[in-house]
C-alpha cells in the first residue's frame, strides 16, 4: 500500500509540473490607450505567454484616455490618468487576478490639465500624478482598499524655456518616487527641470531637498526617467533633445556624467522621444523615439561607471511609439504605437541585446502604455 502511494504522489508531482511552468509563463498584460480616437475603450487587459510571445485579450474596462498606468506594489490595484481634454482625473481600480478583470474603486480630479503621469509609493500608500498642460503635481493618499483620497500635496511648477511652442510655461511630464521610497521626482518639460523632492512616506508631504533642482539643457525637454537596480546611476530621456543623460545618483541628488543621442549621428528628421526602460539584467538600456524616426535604440551599460553605448537604433514597425516594456521575463519587448493602432512584440537577445520582431501584434486603438501585473 505505501508503495502505491509512492507511486501515486511521483505521477501526481510528474503530471502537475508541466501545468504549474505553464501558469509561470502567463502574465497579465495592461495597456493604456487613447478613447478619444474613438478606436478603444480604455485599459484592456491581456494573458501573455512569456514562452511564446503570444497575447490574447481576457477583459476590459471603459474609463477615457487612460494614457499611463500603473499598479500598486501587492498588485492588487490598478491607477490611471484620464487625460481629458481640460480638467483631468485619475482613476483607480481593483484587479481580480483569477479573472483578469479590473473593478472601478473611484475616480477624482487630477487637479489640473492633461495628467500624464502616475506613481505609486513603495509602501503603497500614496499616489504621485503629473498634470502636463497646467504644469502641477500631486500627492493623493490611498487607503488599503485601493481608494484615493484628497490630495495632501499640490506643487505648481513656474517657469518657461527657449522653445515658445513647447515651453511657454511650465508642463510637468512626470512624478515618481525614488527606489528607495524616500524622494519624489518631477521632471518638467517646459522648464528644463527635474524637481527633486523629500517625500514622508508617513504623511504624503515634500520638502525641497538641496538642491531643489537638477537643471537639464536648455530647450531639451526633460521626459521620463529610470534607475538601475542599485540605484546608483540614473537614466533621463529627453523629448525635444533626443538624448539620453546619464546621473550618478545619490540619496536625491544627481551627477551628470553622460549625454547621449538616442539617434544615428546623420539623423535630420524630425526628434519627438518617449520612453526609456534597462533590460531586466541591467545590461542594456532602451530607448523610443517618435518623430521622424520611429525607433528604438539600443545602448550597452557599463554597470561599474553606467556610461552607455550606442548599439543600434531598430525600426519599431510602426508609427509613433510611446510606451514600451519588457515583460516580466525579459524574453520579449513590447512597443506601443498611438498612431499605427498597434502594439508589436519583439523577441529580445539577453546576450547582445538586439530584437527581433516576431510577427506578432496586438491591434489597439491608439495603445500608449504598457505595463505588467506580476
């Protein structure tokens, strides 16, 4: 009899293994979209196959223009920006993760014009959104449900650059906490600043660190921002410039120590650049830029100076690439395109860095944001 039940428990543990490294492979894929094209609904949300790059749709949720998201640390809720039109919002919702759907919890005003931008603290409590037009930032609480509360910090940036299209005031791209949950961020793109902030993860509230500021050059636009592992260095992309700059980073404060093209050295388009991720190694940075050029750049890392090098800049296969991600494994990179109405997945080399397009493609209405619950 105990023999049998030996037996019984290896077939069992034999049979279950091959399910349990399928279920590993599947994650839950997010995307941010546009509504007012009148081409999505808002937040779809899909199963990805790590393995295989294959994606299919499980849910959506109708919200408009949820144009960044992001989800909380226990990856329970979900947070959006509306950028409507005029006045914003944010929105933020429950995640089942059995069904892959998401539940409306609420929706507040942002406060402001065009919110671009949401964050969320480490420990979960608060919230940081950026509004673009108006050029202000908040902090919302959020209770353990996943509710946001009433802002409890609202900076407004002042200030304009030398380009009268783009930087006749202020136009706060981004607000997001530093890796260790101490510091805020902000980088503000009609300014050339990024804001730098003490953050009380008790309270919600900022203080100026010394300095307040980290000034970018003039008339380069400072736009998304990404550390490394160690937080030891830090990666801006710049949207007007089109160049990468590379901190030396330490508790707030910020070194510049490279700048760097995200484009070939004969490039004469037009230069419009988005977003910036590190592979999942470290070992490589990326880089998407609209435009003219609709591409991806690929630079290697040094991890002891995080000074960069251009690889190569590889078409994206598609028009205006905004926000782009790894998914979880590292295998694949996935490219938003607002204007081609798609998202196309790349196959990535962890040892060289390169991509491949696979062929496959997510059709979207006017996909802008990517992003993963774990």
């Amino acid at each position: 009899m105990k023999r049998i039940l030996q037996r019984f428990t290896v077939l069992s543990i034999i049979t279950i293994l091959p399910f349990a490294h399928l279920l590993a492979q599947k994650q839950y894929l997010l995307l941010g979209t546009y509504t007012n094209s009148g081409k999505s609904k808002g937040i779809y949300v899909y199963q990805f196959n790590s393995a295989t790059g294959a994606a299919s749709e499980v849910s959506n949720v109708v919200t408009g223009n949820p144009s960044f998201v992001t989800v909380s640390p226990d990856n329970k809720k979900v947070y959006a920006v509306n950028e409507d039109n005029g006045p914003g919002s944010v929105s933020s919702f429950s995640f089942d993760k059995s069904s892959g759907k998401l539940t409306l919890i609420n929706k507040v005003p942002s406060r402001g014009e065009a919110p671009c931008y949401v964050s969320a603290s480490k420990n979960g409590k608060f919230i940081a959104v950026a509004n673009y037009s108006s050029g202000n930032y908040l902090v919302y609480p959020v209770d353990a449900n996943g509710k946001i509360g009433t802002p409890v910090e609202n900076r407004q940036d002042v200030g304009t650059g030398p380009n009268k299209d783009r930087q006749e005031k202020a136009h706060a791209h981004a607000a997001y906490f530093s890796p260790d949950g101490k510091y805020l961020f902000a980088n503000d793109l009609g300014t050339d600043k990024v804001m730098a902030y003490n953050f009380n993860d008790a309270t919600g509230k900022l203080s100026p660190v010394a300095p307040p500021f980290v000034t970018v050059k003039a008339g380069s636009g400072p736009r998304h921002m990404v550390f490394d592992a160690a937080a030891k260095y830090a990666y801006l992309m710049t949207e007007m410039g089109g160049e990468v700059i590379v901190y030396k980073y330490n508790n707030g404060t910020f070194k510049e120590l490279q700048t760097i093209s995200s484009h070939p050295a004969d490039f004469k388009g037009t230069i419009g650049s988005a977003d910036i991720h590190l592979s999942p190694d470290g070992n490589f940075l990326y880089a998407s830029n609209r435009g003219d050029a609709n591409s991806i750049a690929i630079f290697s890392r040094d991890k002891n100076t995080g000074l960069l090098k251009l690889l190569k800049v590889e078409p994206t296969k598609g028009i205006m690439p905004r926000n782009f991600n790894f998914d979880p494994s590292g295998n694949f990179l996935l490219v938003a395109h607002q204007q081609s109405n798609d998202v196309v997945i790349f196959r990535v080399d962890k040892k060289t860095g390169m991509l491949t397009d696979t062929g496959k493609r997510i059709e979207v209405g006017s996909p802008v944001c990517v992003t993963w619950i774990k």
